[in-house]
C-alpha cells in the first residue's frame, strides 16, 4: 500500500484534495477512457474518509472529468473534449500549468471576446467606467515609468473594459482567461518595452471608447490583439495561433 498523503484539516479541505487527486491522475499518467483506482484506494492513497473523498470525487464529476459507471467503476473522460473550461481554470490555480495547445486555443476564443468588449463598451460605458479605466491607465503608466512588470494592470484593463460592457458573462469569461495566463503574461511582461508598448495601445483604445468611435476602438483592439498573439508566441515557442487575415 502507497503511504497516504496526510496532513491538518485545512489540506484535507475539499479544494485542496481535488488538486491532489487531479495531480495524482497527471503523474500516473492516465490516459483518457482508462479504469481509475477504486474510491477505497483512493482514500487509502490521500488518508481521508470516504465521505470526504466522495465529495471530491463529485466535483470532479462536475467538471467533467470523470465518470463513474454502476457496477465498473470510475473512468476518466476524454479530456480533449470533455473537460470544461472551468477545469482549466481550477488546474491553473493549483498550480498545474495549461497546455501549449489549450493556451492558444484560448487565445482564438478570446480574441473575439475583446473585440465585444470594445464595441460594447463604447456603446454602454459610463462616465464611473472610464474614471476605473483611467486610472488603471495611469496606475500602468507609473509602472512602466519605473521599467516595472504591467502583467496585473494589462489584466486590470481588459477586465475594466470588460465591465463597461455591463455584461457579467462577458467579464467572468474574460476573467477565466486572464487566471489562467497569468504566470505567462508575467513572463510576457518581464520585457519592459513590450509593456510600454502594450500600455500606449491601452490609452488609445480608453480614447477612442471616451468618444463612442466603436469603429476606432475596434480596429485599435484588433491591432492590440494582433501584437500580444504574436508576443505570446515568442513564449510559447510557436506560431501564433489566432489567424484573423
């Protein structure tokens, strides 16, 4: 029998123990449709109760990344296209980095996203939209001023212009990009100049949505967009993958 994994109450909380198991599945290697150990040996393998472990095991279900099937037993899915999206997520935050293939696919769905979000936003915007947006704007710039990383104020942006669509789908989607490149867009942003770059895309697009020119702000974001797939391909060692020509 494997030594369990224990720990104090906190660790054995049911986020934490579905990141075990998740980690566990990664290390094993287990591929898609494959038999999984049953719920008794798992909750030898983490030292926890049954009960604890069927919790875990729920959520995993939930997110589609099991399956458990009367008298068999439990399966993992097809990850490629039976994971959701907020599984993505979840393994981001506890530390387990997305795929090349899934951060440019994210990009290609993200794309079209903050496109809506600038021609929504110079539809709906408020005059509290553009102060929340300006001094994003003007914390980014005291940033790069002091040749600093802009990764959390690139966010900060995007999500504020995201909010000025007052579409609340819209900004938890975008969101979810956002976590999951966030160690990435650090990297990204590590090259001052680029942030310098990206910072004076941010007050020409903020411009064009404080005089509703949603044609203006659209394009400016198109080209805004454009430059970050190509930089993101530099740190992904890959072309870029969004192809809008």
């Amino acid at each position: 029998m494997e030594t369990p994994i224990t720990g104090g109450r906190e660790s054995n909380s049911r986020t934490d123990l579905v990141g075990k198991i998740l980690a566990f599945f990664k290390e094993r290697g287990y591929e898609s449709g494959e038999r999984l150990p049953s719920e008794r040996a798992l909750a030898e393998r983490f030292g926890v109760g049954r009960n604890a472990l069927r919790e875990a095991l729920s959520t995993l279900s939930a997110l589609r990344v099991i399956e458990s099937r009367p008298n068999s037993g439990i399966y993992l899915r097809r990850i490629s296209t039976d994971r959701s999206f907020e599984t993505i997520v979840l393994l981001t935050e506890m530390g387990v980095d997305p795929s090349m293939k899934e951060v440019q696919d994210t990009l290609e769905v993200r794309w079209g996203l903050e496109l809506r979000s600038a021609q929504l936003a110079c539809e709906r915007r408020t005059d509290d939209d553009l102060d929340s947006l300006a001094s994003v704007i003007e914390a980014t710039n005291a940033i790069v001023a002091n040749k600093g990383n802009i990764s959390t104020q690139d966010s900060a942006f995007h999500l504020a212009l995201a909010r000025s669509t007052h579409n609340e789908v819209l900004v938890r989607l975008l969101n979810s990009f956002y976590r999951i490149s966030e160690s990435r867009r650090f990297a990204l942003f590590a090259d001052v100049e680029r942030g310098a770059v990206s910072a004076a895309q941010h007050q020409r697009i903020y411009d064009a949505i404080k005089k509703r020119d949603t044609k203006t702000a659209t394009a400016l974001m198109e080209a805004h967009f454009a430059s970050a797939v190509a930089s993101w391909s530099e740190i992904l060692g890959g072309e870029p993958s969004p192809n809008k020509k």
